[in-house]
C-alpha cells in the first residue's frame, strides 16, 4: 500500500472511530467522507478496500461504492 | 485628513442610561450619570486644562490644574475627580481659576527643560499646551529641578524614556496598570522628587516586565517617553484610520504619516475591538514593509535549481498562465489549487477562490485556516449553526466566570488578554485549562481559581468529565435546554456523558487532573453566574479538534451560557483574517457563506454571477493536495501570502510534496521557505499599500486602508485579477469596493455589507442584512441560528500518536508575544530583540535525568524527524510535557511534528508529538542541508551579476 493509501485509510478509520457514537456509525462516516473528501480520494479508498479499514469505515466504504 | 491629535475627553465614559442636566459656563449639557464635570465639559466643546488626566485611564486628581468653580460648593474642586450632578452650574473660567491653575503650572514648568523648539515633541505635547491654555509667561521659581540632567533610557527598540522631561502625572504608571495590565511601572519617591522605574532599580525598558505595548508611551503628555521614530522623522502630519495585519483581536490603528512615510501606528481610541490599546506587534513591528529583503520585482524560473530572473510583470503573468494552461491540459484541470491566505484581505482571498473555483475549473482552493481554525467551522456550524464565535469582545465586562482552555491570550491575543484581565481584577472568576502554567494562571493581581494542567490530546476527555459533573450533579439548566435545544438530543448527550466511564474519577489517569480540582471547576463554571468559554490552537489543533470545539459548545449549551451578553463560545483566532478568509469560501467543500458547494441553490447564485459552471464535488485541502502530488495528479499550486513549507507539520513531506509539482507560484513579500520550491514568484504588498477589509474574531469587518504606494508596484488583488485576464478570465475590478459588492451579493451574511457602509459605521460584525442592518454583536440571542442548538455526543479517542520507551515526552507548541505565527514579519523588525531564537521549554526533572541546563543545545526527535535548539528548564512545563514555539525558520519545529490531523478537517495535530530530546551540539543534518538549499535557492540572477 502506498503511503497515501495509508494516510487515507487512517482519515477512513479516524472518522468512523469518531463517529461512533452516531446511531448509524457506519452512514455517518460515508457521509463525512461524501462531504469532504475530494474524488480523486474517493475512488482511492474505494480502490483500497478491505487492506486496513476498520469495521465501521469499511461499511462505510461499501455505502460509499453503492451510491 | 490632516492631523489632529485623537480629542481627549479627560476621562473615560460612563456607561449609565440615566442623563444629568447641568450648566457649564451658563450652557445646558446633558451627560450620562457618573461622567466627571471634565468629561461633560469636554462633551459640550469646552477643554478644562488639565495634566493627570486623559480618558483611557481613571481620573487621578493629582495635578490640580482642572480645578473648577461650582455655584454653592466651596472651594475648586478637581473636574476630573468630581461627578457631574443634576441641576449643578459650573464655571471653569473665572480669575481665581486662572491664578490657581498659573500658579501649578509655573511649578511644573519650573522643574521642566524650556528646551521646546529642538524638543521632538514640539507641537505634539500637552504641557506645552497647557501652559498656553492657562497663560503662562514667565516662571519665577529658580532651575534646581530635580529630573533634569537624569540619563535617558534607550534600551526598548521602539521608545526613549527621558527621565529629564517627566512631570510625574504617573499616567504611564496608570496606563500600564489599568489598559495594559502588565504592572510593570512604578513611582518610586514623592512629590517633585517622584520618578516613573520599570520595575527594579537595575532594570532598563528592555530588560524589566515591560511587554512594550506602548500604553505609556500613548498616555504620557510630555516627551518624556517617545517614540523613537518621532524623534527621527519629526511630528506626523496626517493620519488614516486602518486595522491591525497581526492577530484576530483586529485592533484598529491611525496610521500617523509624513507624505508616504509612516511616522507611528497609535491605537485608535474609536476602534470597537481595542478602544485605544495595542500590542507590541501592531503598534510597533510595521518595519518589515522597507525591509531590503522585501521583493519587489516579479521572479521565475524553469527549475528551482537555477537562480531566479527578475522579470517585468507582463511576462510573469503570461509565463505563469501558459504554464497552468500547459498543466491542465497535460494532467488534467484537477491537477491546479490554490490556496487563500489569512493575512490578506477579504477581498483578496475572495478573489483567489473565485480564480481557482472560475478559472481553474475545480474546487481545489484552501486556506492557512486549515492548519489553525478549522474544527472551529466544523463543530460550531454542526452544533449552533454557523462557523464562528458568538460574541463581542466587550461582552466579557458581563462575564463573571471565564473558561480559557488551549489558549494562552497574554501572548496571542494581547490586547483582548488586558481586557479579559481588567474584568478578572474586578471579580470575575478563572479557570484555565492548559498543559502549561500560562500567564494567565498567575500574574500580578490575577490569579486562576483553578488551572487543570491536563496531559496534552485530552481535552475531550476533560469537557466530558465537565459534562459529566454538571449532569449528575443537576447544574444543568434545563429550561434552557428545553426551549433552545433539541431535547431529546439532549437527553441521549446528557445519558452518554453520566455514563460512570465519564466521570473525573474514572478519567484522572488519562487527563492527569486531579478529580477534585476537575469538580470544583465544572461547578464553577455552572453555577457561577455568566459563563464565558475562550478557545485557542491548543483546542483546535489536536486528532479531536472538531470534537473539542463540539464538547466546548455542549457545555455552553448545557449550561445556558448562549445569546446575552457575558456567556457564549468564542475561538480567539490566531491571524488577523482567519475568520475572513473562512467567511469568503476558501474551504474547498464551502462557498463564501458556508454553504456546501453540493448545494446546487447555492452553486447557482454563483454560476450565474459568473457565467461558469462550477463542479459540485469537494476539492483537495492542503494535507491531500501534497499526497495528490507525492502520487502525481496535482501538479500546479498558487499561494498567496501563506508559507506552507515553515508553518505545515511534517516539513519533509510538504517539501516531497512541493518537489513533485511542476508550477509552484509563491505571491508574497518575501522570499519564504515555500518559495524555495517555486517557479514564479509574484511580489506581495503589505496592509499599508492596500485597501479592503479584514474581519477580526468576532466577526468583525473593519476597513484597511492604503496609506502609502505599494513598493512592488500592485495591491494583492490587482496582481489576482492580473493572472486571472492572463488565464482568459474578464475580471475587470477597479477598486476592491467592487469586490465587496460581489461578495455582499453572492453572500447572505454579508448582505448589507459595502465599504460606504463601512465608512460610516465605522465597523460591523456580520450578520448583516434585513434583520440586522447595522450588524450582529451577539449572535444567537432568540434561537440558534440551525433551528434548535444541537448536543453532539463527543467520545474520548485518544490520538495514535502515543508516548514510549523511544519517545517518552509530548512535545507542545504555541507562541511568543513579541512573534507573530512562522515570523516573516516580525522577525524582520527589532522584536527579535526579545525573542532572538526559538527554545525549547522542559521541566527540571525531565532536564536533571538527561543532563540539561538552560542554554545548552538539545536535540529534538520524533518519528518524522529530528532538529536542534537550546533548552529552557522551567516549570511552566509540566514533567513529560516539553514546549516549544515555531516562529524561526532555523529551528523547524516542524520537521518533528507528524502527519496525524484533526479527524473531520485534517487540522494537523501540532499540540501533541512523542518525542525525546537528548544533549547535541549544533544543528542537525537537515538543519544544515535545508540552509544550503534555502542558500542555493534563493539566488537571484541580477544580484550574483551584480556581485561579480
Ligand atoms: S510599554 Fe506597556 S508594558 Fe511597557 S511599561 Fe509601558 S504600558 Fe507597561
Ligand atoms: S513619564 Fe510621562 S506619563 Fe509618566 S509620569 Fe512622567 S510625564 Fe507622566
Ligand atoms: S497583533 Fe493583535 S493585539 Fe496586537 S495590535 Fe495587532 S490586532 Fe492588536
Ligand atoms: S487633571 Fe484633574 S487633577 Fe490633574
């Protein structure tokens, strides 16, 4: 993975660690990421997959690549 | 405008509603209650001559030239001491008076070199003016005097004292004490013998607690204390009103001026944010605008390995547009930023968004806010509905317990820290919450009644705890909630922060506050009338900014402490238009306004307004534009007035970052460290070569004005709009006025905005609109602005960055007074004098197990990097915790500070790095490697000739 593979799945994890006291952790952190991340880290993340995200960021990955 | 010096209504104003009616000089005046016979004389046009007094200090009554006749009173009381009552008559003329008042004055005259025509103040002094206003001819007492002949003190880099000149009114005593609130002037003897000391007998200006803000200097009537400028240009001769380029406080100055030189800056006593008080900073660090680095001819070159060549204007914007032109057509629109700068105008930053949102075609565009405010946008507009602080500065008179929590106002904020301390001296109760022992927890005559000095990268977990206190303990005030609040928000907030995992007792081995002192506090703060939270970096920048700002507004909300005066949330920003150039849309997800650029009714206005099509798709902030680039798909970045190489954490990998691009265009007055990887290089200009607006931290917009020609030829904006037409855009401003129109247009808040508006009201804190034409002190007094406040529930996560055995201590950082963020400026004035290099604070404990006293080399490593600086043993710095500030390039704090960021805006974490330090002995490798390619790269062309 590269570096900023990495970063991205760290901001991914950070967020829904964040996140997780929502009542939907895994939509909110889909959605934070729709709102602020640029395509280009979008589709980076979506390309990463599993390698690395935790529970809830990588629902929200999933939500992510359904929408 | 011609010169005239500020009127002087000899004492301050009084605040009361109810008028008195009373008769000077058989005229009817109708004054508040409480306001001095002087002040309603002063009212009415009428100047009772006077030496003690002067209406930014209280009155004194020390001089008895003021003295006045009051029909039924015997004697001649003192005006300034005396109030003005219902239905009094007051003469201040009658030929007892004038004997009197001669009679002072010959004393004083009597002990005063007749020097006037060489004095630098002729012409600018009121014991000149006095003697004149009592009719003065002859003095008939004999030359003993006691102050002439002392040595003048010429230490301070900015002001003289002649002991010689000083008539002993002490208003440089008064004026340190009540405006500035350093103490550090004394009186020392009585009478004619008196004489003004800083501090010990031994110390000078310099070397004593003297924060050189310059109140003294401003209240002293004579020449004894003077600006050293003064006295080598000579008196000014005209004077424009403009704001402070420094720090979010925002005071507003008079530019005193000969022709286009620059005399002094005096605090304008007219000025909503600072009522005549300064700082060092604005009052006096303004050299840096002649500063022979200062350049002022537009540079490029192909490789950042060549030296730059100086070319004419034209060429460069044509150079740098073929080359964004090449780049977007080779890689991609996508692959051009940019990014705004806090230090520029509103106008400015709205139009380097407008170029890279109209011209460059995406939404790449960012702001130094990212690295500062940003968690204060995201969890103020989650929780209460809009980005920014709630109240006016004036509304801490109202306070009567402050929160300061990650801030450190004496030396950020300075001018609002005197006003915070002045209120705290009458009553008001403190809490700080810092790792560090800041000033504020202890200071002459202040004293905090509880200071928390939590681990660093707890904060969360501490206003949890808080929350948890007033919860359980029923301090909530649950009518407030239930009318402003979404109450079943509340109720799931209220549940989670009672949870027993919250209380002070379960989290003192994380926050290392004592349970009790942690209690004691949040009782306080929820039972002690007007609550008032002030926040700084040492909130924002942490892995839980977002959140902390979030938990800061729960316990506002929590405990009623939203929409009067004396309460609210108030971010205390760190450059002078963070909160501009945030309003303007410098976000990349946000337009002016904060309004999500996936807002399709917003992107209208917008497209319509410019006739483009803009992308509704968030662009890249500043810590992804430099992976983009690391990964090759951003490959052009435009930076105006922000140096992302010195203040970005992690200076390796903004460098890496920077390296990988093809353009970088640097637009600034300096050669910063940025620029030592760019390729155009456009010539800034300075706050006092231009016109616009800034907007101070509590959303006020105040005018700046140009007083002098640009040096490089163009304002920032003219030099925007000039690469915008090179790019093929029709931008056709004439005056940034224009700006502010579009602006105002585009922008609901600011909808009543213009700069005649401006003009006349001398000042306005946005909203401004329908509702409130004149502006909006305080900001959500009826209801919050969203609807109904909403509780977010802010969970403790502690950040990755975790202490041990490598790296056993947390590294902190903040800043100096006397330096302004990465220094650019100030560190090209004479405030080096106190600050000449950045030193790292570490506790005695800490320093007797590695060996280290003060002054000795140390070397600073964390898992980003390594660098050197001298060491300070103090115990303001808790043991674990060492302390640094970042304001020299020399020292790159920041090749230590790592990568990790705030989770919802990527806010670096720059409070809370693991590290170890160790004995060294000079810099290290990178520090030397860096110097030699600054060296190399900041060659310029002409200059190597000329040297030849
Ligand atoms: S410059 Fe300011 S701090 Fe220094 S003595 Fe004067 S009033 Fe006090
Ligand atoms: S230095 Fe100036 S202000 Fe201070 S006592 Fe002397 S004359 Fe008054
Ligand atoms: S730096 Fe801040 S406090 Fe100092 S004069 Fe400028 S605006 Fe005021
Ligand atoms: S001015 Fe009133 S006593 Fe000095």
């Amino acid at each position: 993975m590269s570096d900023t593979t990495e970063t991205l799945v760290r901001m991914a994890n950070q967020i829904a660690d964040n996140l997780m006291q929502e009542s939907d952790p895994a939509a909110a952190t889909a959605q934070h990421i729709k709102l602020y991340w640029d395509p280009r880290m979008k589709a980076k993340i979506l390309a990463a997959q599993a390698d690395g995200l935790n529970d809830f960021a990588l629902k929200a990955v999933k939500i992510l690549n359904m929408q | 405008m011609t010169y005239e010096p500020q009127k002087d209504f000899g004492t301050p104003p009084s605040n009361s509603e109810k008028m008195v009616i009373l008769t000077i000089d058989g005229r009817e005046v109708s004054v508040p209650e409480g306001s001095s016979i002087m002040r309603a004389a002063a009212e009415q046009g009428t100047d009772i001559p006077k030496l003690c007094a002067t209406d930014s200090l209280e009155s004194f009554g020390s001089c008895r030239l003021c003295l006045v006749e009051i029909d039924g009173r015997r004697g001649t009381p003192a005006s300034c001491t005396t109030p003005a009552e219902e239905g009094m008559t007051v003469k201040t003329q009658t030929p007892m008076l004038q004997k009197l008042r001669k009679g002072v004055m010959e004393l004083y005259i009597s002990d005063h070199p007749l020097d006037c025509l060489t004095c630098a103040a002729n012409g600018d002094c009121e014991l000149q003016d006095q003697a004149g206003a009592v009719g003065l001819r002859n003095v008939r007492y004999g030359a003993d005097a006691t102050h002439m002949g002392q040595e003048k003190d010429t230490s301070n880099p900015y002001f003289d004292y002649d002991p010689s000149k000083c008539i002993a009114c002490s208003r440089c005593v008064r004026a340190c004490d009540e405006v500035q609130g350093t103490l550090a002037l004394t009186m020392e003897g009585r009478g004619f013998d008196s004489k003004i000391s800083a501090g010990l007998a031994s110390d000078d200006f310099l070397s004593s607690e003297c924060v050189s803000c310059g109140a003294c200097v401003q209240a002293c009537p004579t020449e004894t204390l003077i600006e050293k400028n003064v006295v080598e240009i000579g008196t000014p001769e005209r004077s424009v009103i403009t704001t402070c380029a420094y720090c979010g406080v925002g005071c507003t100055f008079r530019a005193e001026m000969r022709g286009e030189q620059l005399v002094r800056m005096v605090p304008w006593k007219e000025g909503k944010a600072n009522h005549g008080h300064s700082c060092v900073k604005g009052r006096f660090a303004w050299g840096y605008a002649q500063h022979q680095e200062r350049i002022t001819k537009p540079m490029i070159r192909a490789s950042i390995d060549e030296p730059w060549k100086e070319v004419e204007w034209g060429e460069a914007f044509a150079y740098a547009a073929s080359e964004l032109k090449r780049i977007s057509e080779k890689y991609g629109k996508n692959a051009l930023g940019g990014i705004t700068s806090s230090r520029c105008t509103n106008e400015e930053t709205f139009l380097v968004q407008k170029l890279i949102r109209a011209g460059f075609g995406n939404n790449n565009v960012d702001t130094c806010a990212r690295v500062c405010h940003s968690p204060t946008g995201f969890g103020l507009k989650n929780t209460f509905g809009t980005s920014a602080g709630t109240q006016d500065f004036d509304s801490v008179d109202d306070s009567d317990v402050i929160l300061v929590i990650g801030a450190n106002p004496t030396d950020a904020h300075p001018v609002f820290a005197s006003r915070m301390k002045r209120r705290l001296r009458a009553g008001a109760k403190l809490i700080v919450i810092d790792p560090r022992k800041t000033d504020l927890v202890r200071s002459p005559h202040i004293e905090a009644d509880h200071h928390l000095p939590l681990r660093p990268g707890t904060n969360v977990a501490v206003l949890t705890a808080m929350a948890h206190v007033i919860v359980t303990e029923g301090l909530a005030d649950e009518d407030f909630i239930r009318e402003r609040c979404d109450w079943d928000e509340y109720s799931h907030w209220a549940e989670f922060v009672s949870d027993k995992r919250n209380a002070p007792e379960t989290l003192e081995p994380v926050t290392m506050i004592a349970a009790d002192e942690l209690r004691a506090a949040a009782r306080l703060f929820a039972s002690g009338g007007n609550g008032a939270i002030y926040y700084g970096l040492g909130v924002t920048e942490h892995s839980q900014g977002s959140s902390t700002v979030m938990a800061i507004a729960n316990l506002a909300m929590a405990t009623g402490n939203v929409g009067r005066r004396g309460v609210g949330v108030n971010p205390l920003r760190g450059q002078n238009n963070v909160q501009g150039a945030c309003d303007m849309g410098s976000f990349p997800h946000e337009l002016s306004g904060y309004r999500h650029i996936s807002d399709g009714d917003a992107r209208a206005l917008f497209e319509d307004d410019w006739a483009v099509t803009l992308d509704p798709e968030p662009g890249l902030r500043i810590p992804n534009m430099l992976d983009a680039a690391v990964d090759g798909t951003f490959k052009a970045l435009y930076v105006q007035g922000e140096d992302i190489l010195q203040s970005d954490p992690n200076t390796k990998h903004v460098s890496a970052g920077l390296a990988a691009m093809e353009c970088v265009i640097v637009h600034d007055l300096f050669l910063n460290e940025t620029a030592n990887y760019a390729h155009i290089f456009l010539p800034g200009s300075t706050f006092l070569e231009k016109d616009g607006t800034f907007t101070n931290a509590e959303r006020r917009i105040q005018m700046v004005r140009k007083v002098m020609t640009p040096i490089n030829g163009m304002e920032d904006w003219q030099v925007t709009q000039q690469l915008a037409r090179a790019m093929g855009l029709d931008w056709d401003y004439s005056h940034p006025s224009e700006i502010m129109d579009e602006i105002s247009r585009l922008t609901p808040s600011f909808a009543g905005v213009s700069f005649d508006k401006l003009d006349e009201e001398g000042s306005l804190q946005w909203p401004v609109n329908d509702a409130a034409p004149d502006g909006s002190p305080i900001m959500h007094v009826d209801g919050f602005v969203r609807g109904k406040g909403k509780f977010i529930v802010t969970d403790y996560v502690p950040t990755d960055e975790k202490t041990g055995p490598r790296f056993p201590l947390l590294l902190t950082t903040g800043r100096i007074l006397s330096h302004y963020n990465v220094g650019a400026q100030t560190r090209r004035t004479e405030n080096v004098a106190w600050h000449p290099e950045d030193l790292l604070e570490i506790h005695p404990a800490d320093a007797e197990d590695r060996g280290l006293k003060s002054g000795d080399w140390v070397k600073l490593n964390s898992r980003s990097g390594e660098t050197t600086l001298r060491a300070e043993i103090t115990d303001r710095v808790a043991p674990g915790v060492v302390y640094t500030t970042f304001h020299h390039p020399a020292t790159q704090a920041n090749v230590v500070t790592t990568e990790f960021s705030d989770w919802a805006t990527n806010c670096p974490e720059y409070k809370v790095t693991a590290v170890q330090i160790s004995a060294s002995n000079g810099p290290s490798d990178w520090q030397e490697e860096y110097e030699a390619l600054s060296e190399q790269s900041r060659r310029i062309a002409s200059e190597i000739e000329a040297a030849e």
